[in-house]
C-alpha cells in the first residue's frame, strides 16, 4: 500500500460529502486507502460516508479529539506515506495528492501545500498570512496545517506522531521535527470552510493566532484546553 489518507472526524454531516467527493475526483496512486475515524459523531456523518463506500475504499474507525483520530488512523494504515486531511477542507486540483505523493517519493519527509477559503476577504488575508508563515518556516522549523499533512510512515512513527497531551496547535509540534532540506511545500491551494472564524470571530481567531504566535516555545501553553475543538 503506498498512501493512507486519514481523516479525523466528528458531526461532520455538513462537510464529509464535499470531501469525499473532491477524493473521488482526484488522480490518485494505484495503491490506497482511506480511515476515517469517528469520534461517535451523532448526525448523518456515517450515513454520508456509508454512501461513498461502494467507490472509495474507506474504513471507520474509533476517533477522538483530532490528535487522537490521527493517530489511531495512523496505527491501522497500512501506506508507506500518510496524508492525513480536516473533513471541511476540498480541492479544485486534481493532481494535488498525487503531486504530494510525488515529492515524497522524491525525497522529502513532509508536505504540506497553501491554503484558502471561498469566504470573506479577511478570512483570504488570515490564509494567506498562515500561508507566508509555512513558506518562511521551511528556513527554520517547518510548519504544516494539519489540514493538508502529508509525511513518510517511518518518519511519522519515529516522531512518535501527533502528541495527544496537546489541545491544539499538535501539528506545528509534530512538523517542527522535520528537517527543513526534508520539507515540501506545493504551491497549489486547498480549501477550508470559514467555520471556526465565524465561531469565535476573524478579530478573537486572529488574537488565538498571535498568542499561538507568541508561545511557540512554550508547550504547556498548548496542553490547555481554550475550547478550540469543543
């Protein structure tokens, strides 16, 4: 099996769909699989995924908060590289994943790609800033939104993968392991649902940036729980 796309999930009855189908739609390598793993989602999340069974070879397992999803995926995935994806995110590219599998293939340990969303203009401003942030972080301490992660399975397991003690913010902690001669980023987008943003407001997310911003050493500042999954 080359890749395991793995998607963490819960309620997500709104969003799956459009997911699955933007999978279904791209070119892919021959070798695949898909492991949702649900956090006991109570809506038609299942019912939708039960849908897309019969095209796409996709396994449900048990989930959690997202750190813990990924990583119960990434122990049943049987890929040599895994991308792991956020169920509200869908691509117009359809050679994304198959690029990303390519630079892997190519030497590099993790990928990551820019992101957008088809809301506001403040929320494009935020993606795009997030976007020059990942780009410089390949000079340093490579960053890649969880969102989009792809990264080699030995790399991953030696990592010890996403650290469950942490609320948020698991991916920059997991991604920052990786040696920056070692990181890929694609130049293509990948797409986001607003909904965080309209959750807590553009002004209140863009403070959670900057103190995330602001504490990027201090690990015990991630382990707090702010509300950000709830």
């Amino acid at each position: 099996m080359e890749l395991s796309i793995i998607i963490p999930c819960k309620n997500e009855e709104r969003y799956i769909g459009n997911l699955l189908n933007s999978i279904m739609h791209q070119r892919l390598p021959i070798s695949y699989e898909i492991i949702i793993a649900d956090a006991n989602s109570s809506d038609n999340t299942l019912t939708i995924i039960d849908k897309f069974k019969g095209v796409l070879p996709i396994r449900v397992i048990k989930g959690g908060l997202p750190s813990v999803g990924r990583n119960n995926g990434a122990i049943e995935a049987s890929g040599n590289i895994f991308l792991f994806l956020d169920s509200d995110c869908y691509f117009y590219d359809k050679n994304i994943i198959y690029e990303a599998v390519e630079s892997i293939n190519s030497g590099n340990d993790l990928v990551g790609v820019l992101l957008d969303s088809e809301s506001s203009l403040r929320v494009k401003l935020l993606y795009y800033v997030t976007n020059i942030i990942v780009l410089l972080s390949k000079l340093d301490k490579p960053f890649v939104v969880g969102g989009f992660l792809m990264i080699r399975k030995n790399i991953f397991q030696s990592i010890g993968g996403f650290d469950e003690d942490l609320m948020h913010c698991e991916d920059y902690f997991l991604s920052k392991n990786i040696k920056p001669n070692k990181f890929g980023i694609l130049k293509k987008k990948v797409y986001f649902d607003d909904r965080r943003f309209k959750k807590v407001g553009i002004n209140n997310f863009i403070l959670y940036f900057i103190k995330n911003l602001a504490n990027k050493n201090n690990k015990d500042y991630f382990k707090k729980d702010i509300g950000y999954w709830s």
